[in-house]
C-alpha cells in the first residue's frame, strides 16, 4: 500500500469549547478529516462548528404516530365487527370513538418510535470500547481526533499545536483503512 494512502490519526485536547468550536472550523476547512468530537457537557457551539445534519429521530415518531393511529383504528374496527355488539340500528363503525382509540394509540406508537429512533441514531449500545477516549473528556477537556495522510502528519501536528492543543497519538481501525474518516 503507498505511504500517501496510509492515514494517521492525532487527538487535539482542548482547555476550552471556544478553542476546539474554533480548531474545528479551520480543520472543516482544510484537508484534515475530522474523525470525532468530545466535550464535558453538550454544547451548541462545538455542533454548529462540525456542522452536524439534523436529526432524523422526528421522523421515526411521524412514522411511529402515523402507523399507531391506523392500528388504533384498525383494532377498533375489527372489534366491533367480531363481537355482536347491540348498536340498536346504528351503524358498527362509529367513527368518533374509533378516533379516540386512534388517537391513543397515536401517541403510545409515536413514543416506541422516538424511541427506537433515538436508539438506532445513537447506535446504541455501544459495545466497542472507544481507544482514544480519554477521561478527561468527561471533566473539564475537550477533545478532536482528526486524522490526515501519513506523510501529513507533521503538518497536522504543527496545525493542532499552533491552536493550543495538548497532542495525543491514536491508532484506530479507521486511520488505517484506505478510504479516510467520515465525520
């Protein structure tokens, strides 16, 4: 395999959110990938810097109520034409309490789907032990692995240190595959 196809990956560890928000705008920017974020507390500025897509668990609650709804419908339709319900001349669909039965199933459908949603989108659990997590990410660091051709390492030492970051070399699966990191 060539050398400039072979990836290596540097963890930067930030003091504060405005230095990694910032480190992470210029590495977006340049031909540095950037693998992974890590900051003690969830923070708006960090997300807006890596640009992150929106979030697709909304959708699974839609689909979660839609399919709820027309379940709760469904088994309220099928039970009053399965039991012999007294109606006294009225019809066996009545749409206004199979409505609220649709309605209720609605809501307990749209809540199995966020969950689900947040589950899958979270990609947990998560049995992978994450080698180049460091505790300190969990106090009062923060921290962004990049990664870069092997024969750019230099430079992208150079890059992180000049931002004040504390440098730590990391070995992962991805550095080492021939397609790059992904965000």
């Amino acid at each position: 395999m060539k050398d400039s196809h072979r990836r290596t990956s540097l963890m930067g560890i930030f003091s504060t959110e405005a230095q990694t928000a910032s480190a992470i705008r210029q590495l977006r920017d340049s031909a540095y990938a950037i693998e992974e974020a890590y900051s003690p507390f969830p923070s708006h500025t960090i997300a807006d810097a890596l640009q992150m897509p929106k979030s697709r668990v909304g959708w699974f609650t839609l689909a979660g109520g839609i399919i709820g709804f027309f379940s709760g419908f469904a088994l309220a339709a099928f039970t009053a034409t399965r039991w012999s319900l007294i109606v006294g001349g009225k019809p066996v669909h009545a749409w206004i309490p199979f409505i609220i039965v649709g309605f209720e199933f609605t809501i307990l459908f749209a809540v199995f789907g966020n969950v689900l949603g947040l589950i899958s989108q979270a990609r947990l659990p998560r049995f992978d032990k994450t080698p180049h997590y460091d505790p300190r990410f969990s106090g009062h660091k923060f921290g962004v692995l990049a990664s870069c051709a092997t024969d750019q390492r230099g430079a992208l030492l150079q890059f992180l240190e000049d931002r004040g970051a504390e440098i730590k070399t990391v070995d992962t699966p991805k550095a080492q595959s021939t397609g790059g990191a992904t965000p």
